[in-house]
C-alpha cells in the first residue's frame, strides 16, 4: 500500500515549484525591515500577492504600519509578483496549463462533466438540499487532492472548515483505503477546524493562510458549509444587509486565497424554500442560501439533489467555460462512484 506521506515527499519538489506566491520575508531583500514584516504577518498578510489583494486603506490599518510603509510595501510586492501586470492572452493561457491543477472526484461522470476536475486557483459553490452528496463529495475531495498529479491529484494537503460538525475521519480512511493510500498517512494531511460562528469562520481563514504561506503545499480548502453560521449569527429584522457584507467579505477573502496560493476553494451551501417556487415552469422550489453574493463570488457553481434510490445527481449551474449540463454518481462508505443501475 503507498502512503500519502511518500506521494506528497516524491511530488513535494514539482508542487513546491507550482505555487508560484512569494513569501513577504522576501522584501527584506529589498530594504522593508524585518519588524515591518512582522507586523503584515501578524495582520493577516503573509505572500507578497496578499499585499496586492488587500486595499491600502485596510493595510494601513494594521498596527504598526503608516501609510507611507504600506506604499513602499506594495510599490516592492509589485516588482516580485511580474503576473500583476498586463499579459497578453496568450500568457494567461499559457500561465493556466501551468499552474492550475485538477482534482478528481471519485466519479469518471463528474470528471468529465467538470472538465477533469475541481480546479486550484477558483472557488466552487455545491448547493443543496440534506443527504445530496455535498459533504462525502468535500470528504473524498480531501482524500484525491493527496494523489500525485499524475493520478489526478493535486499533490498537496488539505484544510477543512467545519461549521456543522459533519467531518468524519472515519470516512477520510475508509476513502483513503479505497484509493490504496495509508489511511493514517492521509488524515495527518488533512487540517480540520471547528467553526461554530461567522466570525470564528472569518478568522481561521486568517490563520490558515499563515499555514500555507509556511508549508507551502495545501491543495484544497472546504468550507462545510459557508452559509451555516451566518443564517444562525444574523436571526433578527433589519440584520439581512449586514449578514450579506459580512458573508461577501468572507468570499471574498475565500476567492482571494484561492489565487495566493493556489488551491481549489470548494464551499457547500444550504438551500430554502423559494416561495415563488411553485409557479409554472419552475422545477426546484429550493434556491440557494446567500442570493447575489454567493452567485456573483462563485466561479463555479454546482447544483446537487437526490435521485431514485442512492442515485445523486449534479449540475452546472454557472462557469466560465463549463457547459450546462447534469451527471449521476452515487454516495458509498469509500466515498463517491459512478452511479450503478
């Protein structure tokens, strides 16, 4: 049997050389001092491309840090991260096949309906109702991203946010077991975390991209799922618009991480009852939690529901390239398959 740990030391040379971010400690090469760059650190921001991702105005608000410190910061970020500019079409083409990273999903109906894969450097939203397949889909995720590259793995770690108490490692080595992996080996690969509200939520994002910065080999983050501790922290009238901007903040951030460091964001989402549902022509009287936020922060976005039996079935919803259309797999103790008539 391999183990998780031999793919990742094999492979970890050819992923290290993938993530393509540069870390913050390099501009003390160009003259920030070393306190300065503890105190970004300590505000969250670890990669030079964080440094062009935050608003300078949010940057300055860091303790320690002037106006005039975050202008230099950023005038150097800008020289280590040449991406940032303007390329032609074709560089971003090539820069694509390059860098970004497909994942199997256990089931060759779902490969090809996604392209090959969950991609790294996008955020993918999987919405719907209970026992659709959203979370053993998130679980078997957490097992392929740890197969070599060439197997269609992602060659790297895996984190996973926990807002309804749905992670399983039991199923992590069942799934494991199934693609001839130690089971012991792929759980040491998977970092979890038990957020029970949204603001909990927000700020594992900030360790965790303190995490990655240092190890320098995560290939998916899960949120499970990203609306559960926002419907619960914002009950009351008049809290919709602020539980909006909060949620909007957090894609935000998700969709940030996903290009820092390149890994695939995968968020479940809850579903309710659309009460114009039932009107003529409207086949799911479900809509997905977060309206335009979740819609307009997702990449790529994903529709699953129950079939006949232990049938699943999944959807494209929206994508940038992905066609429109619908595949089956079914939910096993080792994860996700083909379905089977």
């Amino acid at each position: 049997m391999a183990t998780a740990e031999a793919a990742l030391e094999v492979h970890q040379e050819d992923a290290v050389a993938d993530d393509d971010f540069e870390s913050i400690d390099k501009l003390q090469q160009l003259g920030i001092s070393a306190a300065d760059i503890k105190k970004a650190k300590e505000g969250g921001v670890h990669t030079a491309q964080a440094l062009l991702m935050v608003p300078k105005r949010h940057l300055a608000e860091i303790k320690g840090l002037s106006e005039a410190k975050v202008d230099k910061m950023v005038e150097l970020a800008r020289r280590l991260v040449p991406a940032a500019g303007w390329r032609t079409g074709t560089e971003a083409l090539q820069a694509r096949a390059r860098e970004v990273i497909k994942i199997k999903t256990g089931s060759t109906a779902v490969d090809e309906l996604l392209g090959g894969g969950f991609e790294t450097k996008s955020l993918t939203e999987m919405f719907g109702e209970w026992r659709c397949g959203k979370t053993m889909l998130a679980h078997t995720l957490c097992v392929t991203t740890q197969l070599p590259q060439e197997e269609g793995g992602g060659s790297g770690k895996a984190a996973f946010i926990d807002t309804e108490g749905t992670f399983r490692p039991e199923i992590i080595k069942q799934i494991a077991d199934r693609f001839g992996l130690d089971p012991e080996a792929v759980l040491g690969n998977v970092v979890v975390a038990r957020a029970h509200t949204s603001e909990h939520q927000a700020d594992l994002l900030i360790s965790l991209t303190a995490l990655m910065a240092e190890e320098a080999c995560f290939r998916l983050l899960v949120v499970d799922s990203i609306t559960a501790p926002f419907r619960t922290d914002y009950t009351g009238r008049g809290e919709l618009a602020e539980r909006q901007q909060k949620l909007n903040a957090v894609m935000a951030k998700l969709k940030k991480i996903s290009e820092e460091f390149n890994v695939a964001v995968v968020v479940t989402n809850q579903v309710v009852s659309d009460p114009g549902g039932g009107a003529m022509f409207v086949s799911d009287p479900k809509k997905p939690v977060g309206g335009h936020v979740m819609a307009h922060a997702s990449t790529t976005r994903l529709s699953l529901r129950k079939g006949k039996g232990e049938q699943r079935l999944i959807k494209v919803v929206a994508s940038p390239y992905l066609a429109e259309a619908e595949a089956s797999f079914q939910c096993s103790g080792q994860g996700i398959t083909d379905h089977k008539d």
